[in-house]
C-alpha cells in the first residue's frame, strides 16, 4: 500500500524484490563472458570486477535494508552508478546493460503509475546522454540493423519501466479490493450478530426479567434471590446494548479522530441543549487505536447528555510523540455517590482503556461542579485489539 501522501510503498513486496535480485545476480554473471569476448586489459579486467562487486554488494544492502527498498535517494544513486559503469566502459553497446535495466525494477514498482513512468523516462534521456559522451558513430549506426539496435537499448528501459509500473499499480488495486471486500463481508457478519442477538438473546432475557419481575419479591431489608437474579438480568442486558451498538456501527479505517468526535457531538447537540466543543487533534493512528479511543468518547459525551443535566462539554485531544490524551469535561451534576446497577458504559470504557494499555481517571470537575474523563493511552507498542 501507500506511504502517506508520497504514494511511496511501505516496502518493497517480495515479488520485486526477488525480481530485482535475480535480475542483478544475471547481470554479474553475464559480465565476464561479454568481457571474455573481447581483448581484456589491465582497465578492462579492473572494471568488471568493480561492476561485479558493486552489484553483489547494491544486492546485499537492498536485501538487508527496508529502508533502501523504498527509498527515491538510492533509486536515482543505484541508476547513477550503474550509467557511470556504462560511461566508463566507453561505448552504448555495455556488457552493464542489465545491471542498468535491474536498476529500473524497484523504482518502477515502487512508486505509483504516472511518476514511475516519468522516472523510466528521465532514465531512458541520461542514457542516451550518456551514448553521446561516449561517442556514438552516427555513420556505423546508418545501417537499419545497428539503427534498430541504437533504438532498441533506449526504448527497452522505458517499456520495462511501463510494464512492471502497470502490473505493480494493478496488483496495489487488487489488493486494496480485496481489502475492502474482505472489509465490508466483515460489516455484513457484525450487522448479522447484532441482528440475532437483538432478535433472539436480548427478547429472551427482556422475558426472563419479566416473567422474574412478577414473583414476589423479599422481606424489604435483604434482597431476595429473584431479585438479585431480575437485577442481573438487567445488567446483561446493559451489556448487550453496549455490545449491540458496537457491534452496528462500523470500523474506522484511518481517518481523523477530532473529525469523528466531531460528528458525534453534532448528532447530540441535535437532539439536546447541551453546547459540546471539540478542540485539538490527533496524529495518523491505527484503527484500532482510533476505533477505542473514539468509543471511549462516545461514550462519556453521551453520558453527558443522558445523566448529567450539563448545558456545556468540552473535548480536548492532545498528542505526543508517544501519547494520546482525550479529555473530556462537563458543568453537569457530577458522578452519583452510588453508581446505578448495570452501568456498563463505565465498565466498558475501563477495559477499552486497559486494552489499549492505557489509563481512565473519571473524577469531579476542578471547580468542583461536573465530571472529567481523562483518557491516556500509549500511541507506540498498543497491544493488540479485537
């Protein structure tokens, strides 16, 4: 996939690699019979070896270094060095040419269509740059096979380039298919759960609680066993909700923190006479990360506009190079001395926060009046999340 906005791949897939590593080892070993061929000297002799040495040991660094895999600086070097094996050898005509063709590889499937092409170009014109400074015999060449030769050694470059930027941009589209595909058969299984369990386990429990509801209850003073079971049933089915609601509503795939809290505190100023502003900003995270700490403010705004009888809520982000905090405040009644049977809003925050490795403080307001939910969590190292 894409880095960033540079359209650069996060690293080099096998397949390019292994291509451009297979492609380097046949041009060493086609050196020194092209070189056998001809009267070897001193110069000669000594070029071939550092043409040898250069590509076993450009091979072994690419192979070592992800960073190089991707790298636009060594791309343009790479071409550099092997062109300058070509103009050291002194004619177009170069025992190099396939060093310099594997050059092309990574750049190719590297960066996205119409800059690889532009890169497959710009190299096609310094080697042809390079032809003339060596010479080129425009009279030997006259004759339609050496022509047809000249045009061929320019024009190969450009069309490697084409084709292995085409098949990388069409294999990137593929698999950013399959991700959605596989993204949206995910959504349709969570919407399925939701459904049944809202359909069939929660109307179960609603019955049991019901049917418990009618029989007598204790003594007054100690809670009898059917109630203590009617009040568990009414957690679970707190839970349920919880669990339903998560389960409808769909994964983020990227996209802005500040931006999602956003909508979300539109939605409940909408319906409502409470003032929510959303202040601060969050780096690029994983979606998973984005996912938690999203419901963990959805969850305490609406906390806000369902229990707390506040008029105004804030919501700060704020971010480190390894932290994230949310924070969110309110003018409301504050936290009861007694939390109700069955909050499992709270509950839930708690353990997204512990699932990100991270703390939940939920204390009065600095002033005394409302609530603050401080959310910190680690942006580096996050354990894994469902």
């Amino acid at each position: 996939m894409l880095r960033g906005q540079r359209g650069l791949s996060d690293s080099a897939p096998s397949r390019w690699l292994g291509l451009f590593v297979i492609t380097r080892a046949a041009g060493v070993l086609v050196i020194p019979p092209l070189f056998l061929l001809q009267d070897l000297e001193a110069r000669g002799g000594a070029l071939a070896l550092l043409a040898i040495g250069y590509a076993l040991g450009s091979g072994g660094l690419v192979l070592r270094s992800t960073r190089l895999q991707s790298s636009p600086a060594f791309w343009t070097a790479d071409c550099m060095a092997v062109l300058g094996l070509v103009m050291a050898y002194g004619h177009w005509r170069s025992p190099f040419y396939l060093l310099a063709l594997s050059a092309l590889i990574l750049p190719a499937t590297g960066l996205p269509l119409r800059r690889a092409v532009a890169f497959g170009a710009g190299y096609v014109l310094a080697y042809f740059g390079v032809a003339l400074l060596t010479g080129v015999d425009w009279d030997a060449i006259a004759t339609s096979a050496r022509l047809q030769t000249f045009g061929a050694l320019l024009l190969v470059p450009l069309i490697v380039t084409v084709v292995l930027a085409f098949a990388a941009d069409l294999l990137r589209s593929l698999e950013a298919e399959r991700r959605r595909s596989e993204g949206l058969a995910l959504e349709a299984e969570r919407k399925r759960i939701a459904w049944e369990l809202h359909d069939s386990a929660k109307q179960r429990i609603h019955v049991a609680h019901l049917l418990l509801s009618s029989v007598a209850a204790g003594d007054g003073e100690t809670p009898s066993p059917v109630e203590l079971a009617a009040d568990e049933l009414r957690a679970a089915t707190a839970d349920m909700d919880t669990s339903l609601r998560d389960l409808r509503e769909p994964r983020f795939d990227g996209g802005s923190l500040e931006a999602a809290l956003s909508q979300w505190a539109a939605r409940l100023e909408a319906g409502c006479d409470v003032d929510i502003e959303v202040v601060g900003d969050a780096p690029a995270l994983p979606p998973a990360i984005v996912t938690q700490v999203y419901r963990v403010g959805r969850e305490a705004l609406t906390n806000v506009v369902r229990h707390a009888g506040a008029s105004r809520a804030t919501v700060v982000l704020q971010a480190s190079a390894e932290r994230l905090q949310l924070a969110i405040s309110d003018d409301g009644s504050g936290m009861p001395d007694r939390i109700r049977c069955g909050a499992a809003g709270l509950r839930s925050m708690r353990n997204r926060a512990e699932a990100l490795g991270g703390e939940l403080e939920i204390r009065q307001g600095d002033d005394g009046r409302g609530t603050v939910v401080l959310l910190d969590v680690p942006v580096t190292d996050v354990p894994g999340t469902p």
